[in-house]
C-alpha cells in the first residue's frame, strides 16, 4: 500500500465490504453515494488494486480486497469500540460469543457461566468450542474463540491469562476398591487415562516412571465424563484434578483417595488474545467469567 492512509477510508472500506453494495454502505455511514465512491477511488489509488468489480447484485471484492479486509476488520472493530463516549452495556450486545472450553470445565462450570453471562447479555448467542492445554494458544491465535477456559502453561507472547482455580490431583476409584499406598500398588491397578491430540506420557506415566514403575493402561479417551462409567464396570483407576473426580464420586457413588506419589497441579485458567485486552467487551466478558469461576472455585 503506497503513501498514508486516511482512517476514514478503512471505515468506508469496511462498509462497503459487509453491504456489498455503495448506496447501503453510504446509507449506514449517512454519507452520500458519491462520497462513498471517492472514498473507495481514493483506496484503489493508496493500494494499486480495483478493490471491487461490479455485478448485476451489486459488488464483488477482488482477491486483494478480502485479503485486506482481513486485516483491518478486527482492529477497527475494537478500534471503534474502545473510542465509544458511551459505557460498555452488555444488555445492548447481540450476535454470538465463542468460548473455549475444556471437558472438564464444561462439566463443572458452564451452566452457572452461561446463566450469568446470559443474566447481563440476554440477545448474545454463546458457542462452545472445545479446547484442551495442548491447542489452546493456537486456537487463540487464530481467532476460533473469544476467550477460552481451560488447564493452561504460560501464555506465549501475544497471549494473556489470569489463574481461577489450582487443584491437585486425586484418585478415583470404585468404594469397593482399597486405595493403592504405594506407586507399584498404583502401577498395578487398572489404568484409564485422558489423552489429547495424541499427547505422551500423561502426568502419571512421569510420576510412576520416576518411581520406578509403569503402568497399563487399558482406555484412553478424551472425555472427562466417559471416565466414571468406566471406572464402575471395569474396577479401573484414574487420576483426575480434586474438583472433577470429587463431582464423579459424589455423581457416580465413587471415591476418591490421595495419590501415593507426588503429581503436578493443575492450573485452570481464563485465557485471550492480547489483541483484545481492551476491547470493552471482551473486558466485561473476562470479568464477569472471573467473579463466577473464582466465587465457584472458592474453598468452603
């Protein structure tokens, strides 16, 4: 793109680009049809491309056209947002918010989330994408949610994250069943275990290995709630974060009993894109998830 570029060329490119048509995009801005067309000529000549060729419905974007919206749909979007007089009101806001969310997590948290979300913000639609540790700061990256729940390391550059819960791990196991004591008593009982995206080892493969023992593991799955049917039909253990396997137990008629060798703890956090960390909505959005999760994770 040759030269300076006048902002308010992009907001007209942007309203061009979503009517597909100058005379809609000029009514939504409450310019004039002529003004909108200078300002497109103006943007053809800063970016040497036709930016639009015509149609019997209206316009139809060049390639280069699309590639350049993609660019600047999103920080105008917040750019906008973020220099609104007016305050953020959630009850205003509609269209789709997209989360993230681990197995886990969903089981325990998303009813109370969505009702308090839905509370203040009654005309959004909210979607679940799922999400694990091992995928969460690409789909972040990418853009697939708007803010995402999930066990979470470091945020990478570009990335943000505050802490709403940290649980150590437990085993779950049929009440029937004694609670191994040691790790070759553990090793030998029989294992499940949650996998994903074909991680290797999980946190007991590495706890057992540096004791000096292995185990078999006759399931793997991705799904928290394929775990406790299991553990009931096939006198099988898994060692699952204290919320979770305390909600099978007392869902399942299960228990729990203290691990006989040390493991990591288990870090849920709220995660976003930097990109967003002053947009008012997602602000709100963070906040509210953050007063619900950590009201809910309190301890008693």
């Amino acid at each position: 793109m040759r030269g300076n570029i006048d902002l308010n060329l992009l907001v007209v490119f942007d309203a061009v680009m979503k009517e597909r048509n100058l005379r809609a995009a000029g009514e939504k801005l409450n310019r004039s049809q002529p003004a909108v067309s200078q300002a497109v000529a103006r943007l053809r000549d800063l970016t040497g491309d036709r930016l639009f060729d015509r149609s019997p419905t209206g316009i139809i974007p060049t390639p280069r056209a699309e590639v350049l919206w993609a660019e600047v749909r999103d920080p105008l979007a917040l750019l906008q947002r973020t220099l609104s007089t007016s305050k953020f009101d959630p009850a205003k806001i509609s269209g789709e918010i997209v989360f993230g969310v681990s197995d886990d997590i969903r089981i325990l948290h998303w009813p109370r989330l969505a009702e308090a979300i839905l509370l203040q913000a009654p005309n959004v639609t909210l979607r679940m994408v799922e999400t694990n540790h091992t995928s969460v700061w690409l789909q972040l990256r990418d853009g697939t949610f708007d803010v995402a729940l999930t066990v979470a390391g470091q945020p990478p550059a570009g990335m943000g994250a505050c802490i709403f819960n940290q649980d150590d791990f437990v085993l779950l196991h049929r009440k029937d069943r004694k609670a191994p004591k040691t790790a070759k008593a553990y090793a030998d009982c029989r294992q499940l275990a949650l996998v994903f995206d074909e991680e290797q080892p999980a946190y007991a493969d590495e706890a057992l290995e540096a004791a000096g023992e292995a185990r078999h593991v006759i399931v793997r799955t991705t799904r928290f709630d394929a775990l406790p049917p299991m553990v009931a039909e096939l006198d099988a253990v898994v060692a699952l974060p204290r919320s979770i396997a305390t909600r099978f137990a007392e869902t399942f008629g299960l228990s729990t009993s203290p691990l006989p060798l040390p493991f990591p703890t288990a870090i849920q956090k709220i995660c976003w894109n930097q990109k967003t960390r002053n947009d008012p909505q997602n602000k709100w959005l963070r906040a509210l998830l953050s007063d619900v999760l950590n009201e809910a994770c309190a301890i008693p």
